[in-house]
C-alpha cells in the first residue's frame, strides 16, 4: 500500500494506537506494559544516566523482543474485543494473550483509536467529552 509519501509499505488491515496506559498478559502472567518504557532494561548497572529512548535500551524492548518472538511462531487471532463503558478495551487474541487499554484520562484527550490505515474509513476514537459549561 502506498503511504502518505507515496512510498509502498506493508501495513495491517487495522491499526490500534494506544495514547493511555496499556498491558500484554499471556494468562494470568504480565508479559509488559506501558510503563515498561520508562524502566531500563536487563544490564543496566545504574551508571550514568538512563536514556529510555534509545533502541533496545528499556525494559519494553527486551519484554516485547521475547513477545514477538513468541508470536512470530504461530498465527494469533483476535478472538474477542469488549469495549466498558469508561471506555477501557480489552482485546482476547488466541494462544490465552490478551492486551488491555485503561482509559485513565479526565480532560479531553484522545486514550486509544481504531482504524483501518491509509483508508477514508471513519475511526473509532475514544477521549473524554468536555464538561457542558
């Protein structure tokens, strides 16, 4: 599919991006998370400083290395998806993972979106509405 560069890219039929809290459990077993970002990765002595930005640094990329790694073994299926009326999402994929979006946000700010990437589709956005004043 061409970008919006016009540069061919391979892309999934549907996209989800997460701008709020979010985890990957594989049971009853946190595989990582949101916060996992933040955190430095397996090695870190503590010298110096931590840069959580650079690749492979955090505790996210080791986590989520193993992750796909896992999941590049076998096909994963989303089996069900469960929207609650705060507007957390819960996403049941098969082989016992699920991934869970906390919507935590008071103020009106986009948590998490739903779409279909590079297409005029609508987009399933979820954020709060501000207060009538």
């Amino acid at each position: 599919m061409a970008d919006h560069n016009g540069k061919t890219r391979e892309v999934a039929e549907y996209a989800l991006h997460v701008q709020c809290p979010w985890r990957v459990l594989d049971g009853d077993q946190l595989v990582t998370g949101s916060y996992d970002v933040h955190q430095p990765g397996p090695g870190w002595t503590g010298d110096g400083e931590f840069d959580w930005d650079v690749q492979g640094a955090n505790r996210f990329d080791a986590r989520a290395g193993k992750l796909t790694a896992h999941l590049a073994a076998e096909p994963v299926v989303v089996t069900s998806a469960e929207v609650a009326a705060w507007g957390d999402l819960t996403i049941s994929l098969s082989d016992d993972f699920r991934i869970d979006v906390l919507r935590t946000g008071l103020v009106r700010h986009e948590e998490w979106r739903f779409f279909r990437p590079y297409r005029d589709d609508d987009h399933v956005v979820v954020f709060e509405e501000p207060e009538d004043t």
